[in-house]
C-alpha cells in the first residue's frame, strides 16, 4: 500500500465533500466517517506489514498519519460545536464561541514547550515523540476519544495533530463569530464555494511564501504559521500539506535556500525594467 497515496486521495475526497455544498454538520459527519476509515485501514497495514527503520516510524507517525488524524481532530471538534450552539440569543452564541476559544487558549499554554517544538521545525527529540519504543517513558498526554491505541500511537502523534487541528479551530470560529456580528445568525460558512485563484506552483514555493510573511511581521500580529496558510488558502486554489516539513527541507537546501521568493523578486525586477522601455 501507498501510505502517501492515501492520505492524498482523503484531501481530494474531503475536498469534494466541501465542493458538494453539504450544511456544516452533514459535512463534518460524513468527513469523520472518512478519516476513520482511513485511519483503522492504515493500522492494518503498520500491523501486518510494520516499518522498515526508525526514520520511516518518525514519518509516518509525524507525517502520513497526521493526514487524517488532524482532520478527525478538526471534524470533530466541529461536529461537537455545532450540535451543542445556541439556536438563537445572539450574546449567547458569541459567549458561547469565546468559552471555546478561551478553552483552545488554555490548551496551546498548558503545551507551550511542545508548541514551541512543533514551530521552530526542531527534530531533536523526534526519535522519543513518534516511535512507540518510548511509550513507556513519555505517556501519552492525551485522554481525548479521537483514535488512540498503543499499537498505533506514539507519545505525541496525538498532541501533534491535536495542535494542527486547533489551530484551524480557531480560524473556524473567527470566522464564526465574525457572521454572528455581521447577523448572519452563524449561518453555514462554506455554503457558496468561491472561485480561488490558482496555484501552479509546489510545495516547497507555498512553504517560501508563507514563511516570508510570517517572519516579516506577521508572527507580530498573533498570527501562527498555519494561521496564515490557512487564510490565503481562501485565496489560492490548492490543499493542505504539511508546511512544517516543506520548511525542514528548504532549511536544507545546499544552495539558495529562497529559490522561488528568489524567482518572485527576478521577475519583478525584469518586469519593472521592461516597463520604463
């Protein structure tokens, strides 16, 4: 089995589900459904076929996994929030969302160092985070009903995909608080997919841009990494990947280290001097 192939045909399927025009709740069910499904299909396969060296455990626990994982996390926190919002009392629907960002708050300081970690792309305690040998010594810090089980988990897998989908949480509910103050009513907030504009570009060049962004001042602003990967995938036409490995690997790099912010800046030059001819 393909394990990266996988978790790249669950994007696409929960990219259609998003395009089908569902009601949010309808399409955090049938998301869930989903990721389940493919989480107990990769179990299987780590089970009977196992990893071939510790590195392949690091990635797939740290990576592959974290696919559907993270998007289990995010659904269902959705699917939970939805049932449980007040049907009207516009002052009680937004207490309602702060009680559940303050609880989000709350999460990201009790894990700090973890965050920390996760941020500044440090791989140094890999090795202890995402192979189960060090599940005896590093307990899982996690008692959420997600998908856990020994077999299938390391120390931190969890609290990694937990940080991933939280931090979407939140742009969910400013999104939600913003159509509440704007009398939407919290209407469904995928109800007309818009028309994005394309990105013909990689990975890697998303990973430039993002980072440039952030570095350059918007980390200032409270913003974090997925934060702003998450807002401009508003804009631009292309799906989640994982930003934090893109940045390890342009870390890397033995030449230019900015190859497409590079090209961007060539290009703009070329351009300006054609202009004055």
């Amino acid at each position: 089995m393909d394990l990266q192939l996988e978790s790249e045909i669950l994007i696409q399927k929960l990219h259609e589900l998003k395009l089908q025009n569902e009601n949010i709740l309808s399409r955090a069910y049938h998301s869930i459904e989903l990721c389940r499904n493919l989480l107990h299909k990769l179990k299987k396969e780590i089970i009977l076929h196992g990893l071939n060296s510790q590195e392949e455990e690091i990635d797939f626990f740290k990576n592959i996994k974290q696919v559907p994982l993270v998007q289990l996390i995010y659904f269902s926190e959705i699917h939970s929030l939805e049932i449980q919002f007040p049907k009207a009392d516009k002052k009680a629907q937004l207490k309602f969302i702060k009680k559940k960002i303050k609880r989000l708050n709350r999460f990201f300081l009790y894990n700090i160092d973890f965050g920390q970690y996760i941020n500044s792309n440090a791989t140094h305690f890999d090795k202890e985070y995402y192979t189960r040998k060090y599940l005896d010594t590093y307990y899982i810090t996690t008692s959420n009903f997600y998908f856990q089980d020994p077999d299938f988990s390391t120390p931190r897998d969890m609290l990694l995909g937990r940080f991933k989908a939280y931090n979407s949480l939140v742009v969910y509910l400013d999104k939600r608080m913003s159509c509440i103050k704007n009398n939407s009513n919290g209407k469904t907030l995928y109800d007309t997919p818009t028309e994005k504009i394309p990105w013909p570009f990689s990975n890697m060049d998303w990973a430039e841009l993002i980072y440039a962004l952030w570095f350059t001042g918007l980390r200032q602003k409270g913003l974090s990494i997925i934060q702003v990967s998450q807002k401009l995938q508003e804009i631009f036409d292309r799906e989640s990947t994982d930003i934090y490995k893109s940045f390890g690997d342009m870390e890397n790099r033995k030449h230019s280290r900015t190859i497409f912010l590079d090209k961007m800046a060539t290009s703009l030059l070329f351009g300006m001097d054609k202009s004055e001819e």
